[in-house]
C-alpha cells in the first residue's frame, strides 16, 4: 500500500537551535501513522526565499514560520499559499499584521480581563513627509497635560511603543519629570502611558504551542540567560491553570498558535501585560532549561496539525467570545468559557489523543537526544552565533548544564 508524505516547511530567520533540534528529533522519531489505505510519513523542509508565481503549487501541508512579522516577502507567499492552495501557518499572517500589543490590550480589556490603565499618546514629533500633516494637526490636534495624565494613571507608569517588542524604548517613570522626559524621548513613535504592576511578587511567561502551556517563573532584572529562571513550583497549581486559561483564550482570540503572555502578580491578582508576541523567543540561550519542551511543542502541534490535514480558520470570528463577556457571572467563569472556546478551536481533546496515539514515544526519544554530541552542537551553534568568541565555551557549557539538569529531573519524574 502506498505511503502518503506530509510535508512540514520551516520558514526561519535567525533561527539556529531549534530547528536543528526539531529536525534531528523528526528523524530519529521517524513516524508512520497508520491511515486506511496505508502509512503517512513526514518530511520537513527548510524553506527559501525566491521569486514566486501567484498560481505556483505549494508542496507544504504545514509552516512553521518565524519571518511573518518583519520579513514582507515571505509573508506575502505565505498568505498567497493560505488564499490559493489551503496551507496551514502558524502563525495567521494576517493576525500578526493587523494585531499589535495595542489591539492585544483593548481586547483582552473587553474581555474583562484584569490589564492595568492604559493611555494612547499622539507621537510627540511626526516625520514631514506627508504634506497633510501639518494642516491636520493645527486643525484638529488637541493640547494635552502630560502631568494630569501622568496623575490618572499614577506612578510608577511604563512609556512604551503601542506596538512594541524587544523592550525597545521602555521606560519606567517614578514622577512627572520622568514621564515628561520620556515623553520627549519617544519620538515618532506612538507612545502608551501605562500603570505600573507594582509591586508585582510573580512574574509569568506562559508559553502557549496550539493546546499546550507551559509556565515559567522570569526575572527581567537578570541577564537574557538568567531570565527565564529554573525556579519550580512557584505558584499554586490553580494559579498555573489560571494562567493556562488566559494564555489559551488570548491565543485563540487572536488566531496565533504560538505565542508568550507576560503577566504579573500583585495583591493575589494577575494582570497581563504584555502578550502580543507571537514569534515568541525560541532560543536555547534564554530557554535553556525549558528548551526540550518547546521543541517538542514545536514537534507535537505541528505533526498533529500535518497528519489530520488541519484547516485554517479563515476568520478570528470573534463574537463567541464576546457572548460570554456580556453573560454574566464572575471573571473566573467567563473565563473558563473562554478556555472552552480556545479549547474547542485548539482541537484540544483530538490532539490529546493523538499524542498518545502516535507521539507517545518523543519524551523518551527527546530525552535521549538532549544527551547526544547533535543537541550540544546545536546549543554550541546558536551560542557562538550570539556571544564572542572566547564566551561561547563557557556559556554552551551552561545552557548544556541546564538541559542535563532538565534530563534528570525528567527522569527523577518517570
Ligand atoms: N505595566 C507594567 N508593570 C510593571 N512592569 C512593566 C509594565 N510594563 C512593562 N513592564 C516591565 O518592562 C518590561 C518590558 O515591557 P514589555 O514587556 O511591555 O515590552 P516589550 O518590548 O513588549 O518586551 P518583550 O521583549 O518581552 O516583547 C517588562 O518585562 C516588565 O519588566
Ligand atoms: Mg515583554
């Protein structure tokens, strides 16, 4: 009987060690699903960035992609290959376009979901380029008091871009002068005024792949490598499911299948604040020890979504999720309808079953990987790639450390 091939693409930038990883676990899995008329197969691909027809067939059945969000070309064949030959992507480039932390905050607000006060800020300077500007702003720009502001939201505030990422242009003010020395800073950039968490006692990346979470305690006073700290059972076991609920119902929202949420602690509640970033860090060099975990979330989800053949929504479809905001009960009750929704959208049970079926032998094939000369080179690959040269010893040894601390404990746990 004949095989059917599903073929997984990876479209990648920067990316060194969790590709490598992912394909070297693909092979030694080497996974045959049995099917009615025979046995399904998986090939993965890299994929590279050439002159595409419009018309031109697409060989992928899932694409992994990490270009989406800054790199215009291969966003644009992977829309092309959405509209015209049915691929599955994570993320939905369209989502990512339109959705930045800005749209993030007012929906989660609307969910009711507990984000500090916000603000929005006209750009402090505007480049001249378009003639209309200045007409426009004389007209209709209103004076505004940056101090009275500053008073609504309270201090300490955080300045930061309505669309950003990599802590770019983040400051924190204790006081006006700050906020108005900010303020003069920013630029063109559109700026959000934003109350601090503070003081905050837990800080959580929750890491969400499709259906699947995962929680890590970060310190963000660390350095990159320490950040995500190796620190374990540092909140309730209701409090993680809490967070699971969240990050499963922003990512649903939004359509992104893969994804961070940030959210901090204070007085016993968790307020999100930053979780538009669906590209998230996949790097051995701040994962570390939680690394093999998100190359098997990488593997799981993707196989999952390659074998049943998986359809892209082809709409956010957002209204179920605002029946529950506007039904009543408690924010824990909305809540769990909207991780019902996500649920229901992350095929959550039917990929469960799945993993069983037909993944239940990656903990034991990654573990043993994650001992192999092929991970530590990987690891070596992606640290000489990032640190100078007389580092990269020194801090492959330690990101290896963490991944054989991680393996220990994997096996402490068997
Ligand atoms: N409202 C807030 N309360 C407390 N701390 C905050 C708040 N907003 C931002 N911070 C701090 O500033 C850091 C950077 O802010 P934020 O995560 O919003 O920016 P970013 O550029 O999106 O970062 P990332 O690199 O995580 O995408 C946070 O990790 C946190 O330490
Ligand atoms: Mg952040």
């Amino acid at each position: 009987m004949a095989d059917i091939v599903r073929t997984i693409g990876l479209s990648l930038g920067a990316d060194i060690c969790w590709p490598a990883c992912y394909e070297h676990l693909m092979r030694r899995l080497d996974l045959r699903v049995p099917t009615e008329g025979g046995t399904m197969r998986f090939e993965v691909e890299r994929i590279y960035i050439e002159p595409f027809d419009l018309r031109r067939d697409c060989k992928y059945d899932v694409v992994i992609d990490r270009l989406t969000h800054w790199y215009h070309t291969s966003r644009e064949w992977i829309k092309k290959a959405i509209i015209m030959n049915g691929l599955y992507v994570f993320n939905n480039p369209w989502s990512l376009q339109s959705m930045e932390k800005h749209t993030s905050y007012c929906a989660m607000i609307r969910l009711g979901i507990p984000i500090p006060t916000t603000w929005l800020v006209p750009p402090k300077a505007y480049a001249q380029s378009n003639p209309d500007i200045g007409p426009t702003l004389a007209r209709y720009a209103k004076l505004f008091d940056l101090g009275r502001l500053g008073q609504k939201v309270g201090y300490p505030c955080f300045v930061k871009p309505y669309d950003g990422g990599g802590w770019r242009s983040v400051m924190k003010c204790n006081d006006e002068q700050a906020l108005r020395d900010a303020y003069e800073k920013s630029g063109t950039d559109v700026m959000h005024v934003q109350a601090g968490v503070v003081p905050f006692d837990r800080f959580v990346r929750t890491i969400g792949f499709g259906p699947q979470t995962y929680n890590v305690l970060y310190d963000p006073d660390k350095p990159l490598h320490d950040r995500y700290t190796l620190d374990q059972e540092f909140i309730p076991a209701a409090e993680e499911e809490h967070l699971r609920k969240v990050t499963l119902t922003i990512n649903a929202f939004f359509g992104w299948e893969f994804n961070s949420c940030e959210s901090l602690r204070s007085a016993g509640v968790w307020h999100p604040i930053d979780f538009a970033n669906p590209c998230p860090d996949s790097q051995v060099t701040s994962l570390h020890y939680h690394f093999p975990w998100l190359v098997k979330a990488y593997l799981r989800w993707s196989v999952f979504c390659a074998a049943t053949k998986r359809r892209m929504r082809q709409t956010l479809d957002w209204e179920p999720f605002f029946e529950v905001a506007d039904g009543g009960g408690s924010y824990e009750e909305k809540l769990d309808g909207y991780a019902r929704i996500a649920e229901e959208r992350f095929a959550a049970a039917r990929f469960e079953e799945f993993c069983e079926k037909h993944l239940s032998h990656l903990d034991e094939v990654a573990w043993e990987f994650f001992a192999t000369e092929q991970a530590k080179d990987a690891v070596r690959q992606k640290v000489a790639a990032l640190y100078p040269l007389h580092e990269v010893e020194q801090f492959t040894e330690l990101f290896w450390s963490r991944i054989q601390k991680w393996r220990t404990d994997e096996e402490a746990l068997r």
